[in-house]
C-alpha cells in the first residue's frame, strides 16, 4: 500500500477505510473495497479492472495523526 501511494494510485480498503475512501474509522469513513466478491475480482481484472470508484478524502489531510 505504501508504493501504490507514492506512486499517486488511488487505495480501495483492505482491513478498513482508508485516505481515499473517506479517511479514518473515526470519522465513519466507509469501508469500499475493489470488488464485491471473487467472482467479480476474476472478471474485472480479466477484462481490465473494472473497480468500484472512490469518493476521495472529503476534504480531510491524508494522515492517520490528529492534527
């Protein structure tokens, strides 16, 4: 996850939210994975990577620290 951020790839949840699915758990940031199940992860990929799109950080820092 690290070298996708650098690279400026957008992040899908893996073990919760994360900066570009709304921000943190405390904030009630949304859990939004790629795909809504194996079927659909083999599909999409096969045919390009048809991935659930995300709303972005609302606004918030990109950052798991209190400001």
């Amino acid at each position: 996850m690290a070298m996708l951020r650098m690279l400026g790839r957008d992040l899908h949840s893996n073990y919760g939210p994360t900066a570009d699915t709304g921000g943190l758990m405390q904030n009630h940031a949304p859990t939004i994975y790629a795909y809504p199940s194996l079927d659909a992860l083999l599909q999409g990929e096969a045919t390009g990577g048809a991935k659930a799109s995300l709303p972005g950080s609302g606004g918030k820092p990109v950052t798991e620290r209190p400001a």
